[in-house]
C-alpha cells in the first residue's frame, strides 16, 4: 500500500463530500492539465487583502475544483466572487450582487439609475461586476438608495432639472466677447520680436 499524498486526500475529500445528499455542485469542468473530470471541494481559504502596513487576512468559503484523474487543483470565477464578497464584508462595504440588487429594487437600467443619481454608468458597472469596491462614502449613498423614498426624491429633482434646463436655453447665462466679423478684422497680428 502506498503512503497517502496531498492529491489522494483531495480526490478522496472530493468523493466524500460529492456523494453528500443536498450539497450542489457545477457539472464536472475539464482539467487545465489533463483535460479529466474536475469536481469540487469546499474549503476555507484564506488570503492576502490590501498592500504593506494595510494589508490583512480574509478568510472565505470557497470552491476548489478537483481533477478526479490527476489531482490537480484550480479556483474559477465561483471562488473569486465569494473571495470577492469576502473582502466587501471585511470591509463593511455592500457586495456586488447588493448593489446590483439595489439597482433591480428599483427596476431601473443601469442608464437610468446612473442618470437619477448622478453616479457614473461605467462606475455602476464595475461595482456591480466586482472590478472595483466603492469607497466608504459611495457605499454609505448605495445604502440611502435602498429606500424607494430617496430615490424618488432623487428623480423629482432630476425631473425639475430638465425642466428648468428647457426653460433657460434661449437665455444667455454668462457674459461672452463680440466676435463679430468686423472685430475679427480689426484685430492686430500677432508677431514675435527678436
């Protein structure tokens, strides 16, 4: 008999916890190495957050994805969210599917509730899909839009922006130069002295 590896347990974890009654996981993945059935294991995985004197460790549940040929291991994009939302939680922040969920509660598209609250669609997007967690206070303004109330505040004043910007387009807002044709005639070039 051969002594146990690290692989042997993982493949051996994997069968234990496959064969649970309740516990979903995806259909099995090809293998970047080998091209065999992967499987999955949850596990706790613990990692790195942040740079220098800031950084710390974050602990998330995760999907480790098991070759049942080979033994070897790989994280998809099912463990990187979850790792993801750990961070967002560590951090006291809402999670990506918050926000989006946000954005649903209120059934607007992302144009459209970046247009009522003045957020940018492109920051809209990246928080919703996780490429960037919103500051502290961008989170704090996520938080009010939860209230159906504020939102609606929001679009009135959204709605009585247009309206007062319909109102004033013909009038002349600023003070501005004549540069009318004759001026433009009459202006001395412009030479450079030695």
């Amino acid at each position: 008999m051969h002594e146990r590896t690290p692989v042997d347990e993982s493949v051996a974890a994997l069968s234990a916890i496959d064969s649970k009654p309740g516990r979903e996981t995806p259909q099995d993945q090809a293998c970047f190495e080998c091209d065999g059935p992967a499987g999955t294991v949850w596990r706790d995985h613990t990692f790195i957050h942040g740079v220098g004197a800031s950084a710390v460790e974050v602990t998330a549940r995760i999907p480790v994805r098991v070759c049942r040929s080979c033994g070897f291991e790989f994280l998809d994009h099912e463990a990187e969210t979850l790792q993801h939302e750990a961070i967002c939680q560590h951090l006291g922040v809402l999670a990506p599917k918050e926000v989006r969920g946000i954005r649903a509660l209120h059934g607007m598209s992302r144009v459209a509730f970046a247009k009522v609250t003045g957020l940018g669609e492109a920051t809209l997007n990246r928080w919703e899909n996780g490429l960037l967690i919103q500051n502290r206070a961008n989170d704090r303004y996520l938080r009010l839009l939860a209230s159906p109330g504020n939102v609606q505040a929001l679009q009135h004043m959204e709605d009585a922006g247009a309206s007062e910007t319909s109102e004033t387009v013909g009038a002349s807002r600023f003070r501005m130069l004549d540069a009318s044709a004759a001026r433009r005639r009459r202006r001395t070039p412009f030479r450079l002295v030695a």
